[in-house]
C-alpha cells in the first residue's frame, strides 16, 4: 500500500495540527464547516436545481390538490430511495394531497422506473394522475415513453448521473451535489407550508441516513445535513427508527456516521436486497407501535440473512478473482450470484484487490449486474461504452448497475476486458493511504483527539484522521478475540517512558512479521477506550512498515 502524505509541514501545537487539517480539507470558511448551516437556508441554485422546474411542480400540485388527483411518490429499494419515498410521501400527505408511496422490487420489477413495475402498480391503483419519482427515473426513457401513452403526468426528482437523451417528463428537479433522499427533502422544503416546518425537521434524521448510506462527499451540503440530521436522530421521536436503535443495541446519544453506515442503513437495505422494501417504507413511516416492534423484529432478522448469505458467496468470488489476477476489471458471473447481493460482492472485491468490480447474477434471459469501482475511474461512464450490448444502465461515477442478454455475458466481459487495460495502468489501481502528516509523540493525548473530533462527521471526502508515527519501538504484544485474530501491540519511543497500545484489527499475522525491539513506523487514527468511567488513549493501526 502507497502512504500518501498531504502535509509536509512540521507540526508542533493543537493550532498548527488544526490548521493542517482544514488545509487537507481545502477548508475555505472556517465557521461554516464548524457551525454548518441550517438545511432551511440552502439555496436551490447553491444545489444546481432550476427554479423554472420547481414552478412546474407548484402548478401541476395545485392542479393536483384542486382535484383530488391521486399522487404516487415512486421511489427505489435501497436506503436512500426508501428514505426519499418516507420524506416526500409524508410532505405531501401532510399537506392534504391524495398520495401513496411505491418501491419496487429488485427481484420482480428490476431498478427504478421500469414498465414491468408500471404495469404492476397500474393494476393494483387505478385513476393515478402523477407519478414523482425520488432516486431514480433519470435515464428511464422507456418508463416515460410508456406513462405519456398512459396520459400519467411524471415529475423527476434524482441525483443519480443523467445521459445525453433528453428527458420527456412534465418536470426535473435534479441535483448531483446532494443524494436522493436530499432532493426530495429540498422538494418537500418548497412545496410545505410553514406548519409543517417541524415534519421537515424530523424528516432530517432520514436525509442522514440516506447522505451516509449512499457515500455522499461529507463536506459542504452534505456535511450540513449531516450535522443538522444527527442532532434530529439523537432526539428521536421516528417510532420505527426507535425500535430499530433498541433492537440493534445503539445508544441514541452516541449516533454517528458508523451507527449510520454499519448498523441503521444495513437493515433498512436488507429489506431492498432480500425482501420487500415496503416493509421497510412502512417501519420510517408507522406511527403504531406494534407495527414498528414487528417490522424492525423483521428487518433486523433478514439483515442477519443477509450477512451469511454475503460471507458464503464472497468466499467463493474472491476464489474466482485469484484466477484472472492478471485482468485490471474484476468481472464475475454466476446463477448462484443473489441479485440483492451483488453490489456487496462487488464492493468487496474492490476493497479487497483494488480493482473495478462487476458482478454478475446470472437469470435464464435476462441478467444483472452490480459494479463498484476506485476514486477516477468513472465506472457508469465506462459500462456507457458498451450500451449497444446492453439494455439499461444507471449509477454513479463510484458505483453503477445495467442489466443486459444472458446469452452477451461472454461478448460484454470480453470487451470490457480489452479496454479495461487500455484504460487503467498499474498507479491507477495501487492502494493509497492518506495520511494527514507526522504526528508528534507530545500531541499523543485526549486533548488532541478532543481536536479531532470537531472535524466530525466523519466519512467520504472527509475521513477521520490519520497520522504517520516515526520509529517507533515494539515493546510487547496479545492476540485477542475468538481465535486470537487481533493484535494489541505495546509501543514507546526513545526517550520517552510512557508506552502506547496500538490494537490492529485482524492483524495476528504481524505477531509473526516483526519481532520485539524492531524500529516502525506506523499509521495510525487516535481513539478514546472508555472504561469504568475512565478515559485513556488508544491508538487502531492502519498499515505498519519496518524501518
């Protein structure tokens, strides 16, 4: 793994250390990444999004309210287009239209706004007059084609990467800058009255899942309805989220981006992945308290599911990858592959290897695939250059899903193969870790971590700090866990008599790599070990190198 140091400069106090890190940032305006600003002050032009648009969508809704119109918000079956559905179907009920919320389901129905999902709905709900989308419906040009045959009028609300066509929908409200579940929250700010400005508040605790789930850049924007939606979350009032924090064991003091991203977004997803994303529509909407015990009973349960089935077939793909390590695109296919699951797979094949990744769940006709991929390597673009083979494609530059011919599976991977290693060279997939500087040993305290918590949330674009420290000592260490897989390790340095413990996370293998008294040089994050009241340094490794 490449180290990659973005502060040469020499620090020597707690100002000095903070100034680094701003400067890391490109942190421009001190006060508004410390303070944030209120999501109610966040200009639609600051998002991208045309204000004509935006009177487009007042004009059809009051048309819509006069007349009684049914309103389906249609939304998507991950984290952020459930959240989204949950944001703009509760605005508008509140606000007295006749509205009702739709996902689809990955396995029946596909992504986003597709006919056979249409075609569903269209027979379940009749007299429907407008269809919002939220999270999706960017590129859904045969979706739209299909709904203007149907006199259905549809408004676009999406973040995700639009194509050259042009969109034939009554209206786009679109912005790149923020997630899904952002814009529709922007949306319902514009279209509610000022009594429901307490709905829009508790409605931030779902742009904040939403923001972290779906790997938003943590800085600007989305730092602010970060900062905003945590406060909202760690006051509760959702009762499905309170269900869930309980069964999940989670401290609703103590939330943070992990909390998000590891625990409340993994179990809302699940329900996408392996069942019906209704299900988990229902737990952020229900206010019965019943219904939010049974439902997070039921999301907690198929996230467990989820995991194993996860582990099992990971195990099996990272035994493919060992065979094509030659090839700069990891490219998997097999009737075995979950559809739910795929961008999990995906995702860690590309933590793993540092490679783009697509996986592949191979169907009779038809099959789908999930792809993920590294910092500048736009992977949406790159599966566009093979469209004509395809028959849908969507995503972000980071993450993406198309679905193509079972019969063209050979042909695509072949293809893309070839200009894959036109594209890509070796530095482009090396694995760089960024570190913020060296870190003096006098700096090695609570008030430093103090410091360093102030840049929080952290997550993408805006990660928690990490610090080179030079020649180090190794004075001493245990295995920990089940079967002895972590390894706590005792530092000091010269001429210093305090040692540090330094805990590596499934790192045994380094008991066995260096041996008591070697010189190191180790980067590092800093962290609190809370116990029995007491508070004490502790520093979690990141990578290790001998001197």
């Amino acid at each position: 793994m490449k180290w990659h140091i973005q502060s040469a400069s020499k620090i020597e106090n707690l100002e000095e250390l903070k100034q680094i890190l701003l400067s890391n940032r490109k942190i421009e305006d001190e006060q508004n990444f410390f303070k944030g600003i209120s999501p109610f002050k966040i200009s639609l032009e600051e998002l991208g999004i045309d204000e004509k648009e935006l009177e487009k969508i007042k004009e059809r809704l009051k048309k819509a309210k006069e007349n009684k119109e049914k309103i389906i918000v249609f939304g998507d079956y991950d984290a952020d287009g459930i959240s989204a559905t949950a944001v703009l179907w509760q605005a508008l009920h509140a606000e007295g239209y006749n509205t009702l919320p739709f996902i689809p389901n990955r396995l029946k129905h596909g992504y986003g706004l597709s006919v056979k999902a249409l075609d569903d709905l269209l027979n379940e709900q009749k007299d429907i007059a407008l269809i919002i989308t939220v999270d999706n419906g960017i590129v859904a040009h045969s979706a739209l084609k299909f709904l203007k045959k149907q006199k259905i009028d549809v408004i676009i609300t999406d973040h995700h990467q639009k194509d050259e066509q042009e969109l034939d929908a009554l209206a786009v409200f679109h912005s790149s800058k923020v997630c899904g579940c952002a814009v529709a929250w922007f949306l319902a700010r514009e279209i509610s009255s000022k009594e429901e400005k307490k709905l829009l508040i508790d409605l931030l605790a779902l742009v904040a899942i939403a923001t972290v789930t779906d790997l938003m850049p943590l800085l600007s924007i989305n730092r602010f309805l970060l900062m905003y939606g945590l406060v909202v979350l760690r006051s509760n009032t959702n009762l499905g989220l309170k269900h869930l924090f309980s069964l999940s064991k989670i401290d609703p003091n103590k939330i943070d981006t992990y909390t998000l991203g590891f625990q409340i977004g993994p179990r809302i997803n699940a329900m996408g992945r392996l069942a019906d994303g209704m299900d988990a529509l229902r737990l952020l909407c229900t206010k019965d308290k019943n219904k939010a015990a049974s439902l997070s009973d039921l999301l907690h349960g198929t996230n467990e599911d989820r995991q194993n089935l996860t582990f099992d077939l990971t195990k099996q793909a990272e035994e493919l990858v060992n065979k094509e390590i030659d090839e700069k695109i990891i490219i998997l296919s097999s009737d075995t592959y979950h559809e739910g699951i795929i961008g999990l797979i995906a995702g860690k094949m590309t933590e793993k290897f540092s490679k783009p990744s697509i996986v592949i769940s191979v169907g009779p006709q038809v099959s789908k695939a999930s792809a993920r991929s590294l910092p500048g390597f736009n992977i949406t673009e790159f599966i566009r250059l093979f469209r004509k083979d395809l028959l849908e494609v969507g995503g972000h530059p980071l993450a993406a899903g198309f679905a193509l011919e079972t019969s063209k599976i050979d042909l695509v991977k072949k293809a893309m193969q070839i200009k894959a290693k036109e594209m890509l060279q070796d530095k482009n997939l090396e694995k760089v870790l960024e570190i913020e500087s060296v870190l003096p040993t006098d700096l090695l305290n609570l008030e430093t971590i103090e410091l360093i918590e102030t840049f929080a949330p952290f997550g993408l674009a805006n990660s928690k700090p990490v610090f080179i420290l030079k020649n180090a000592i190794f004075k001493n260490y245990k295995l920990l866990g089940k079967e002895g897989e972590h390894l706590k390790m005792t530092i000091a340095f010269e001429n210093l008599n305090t040692e540090y413990e330094v805990l590596a996370w499934r790192r045994a293998d380094l008991a066995s790599e260096f041996v008591l008294g070697d010189r190191l040089d180790l980067v590092v994050s800093l962290d609190v070990n809370s116990y029995r009241g007491t508070s004490k340094l502790q520093l979690t490794l990141k990578d290790i190198k001998k001197i």
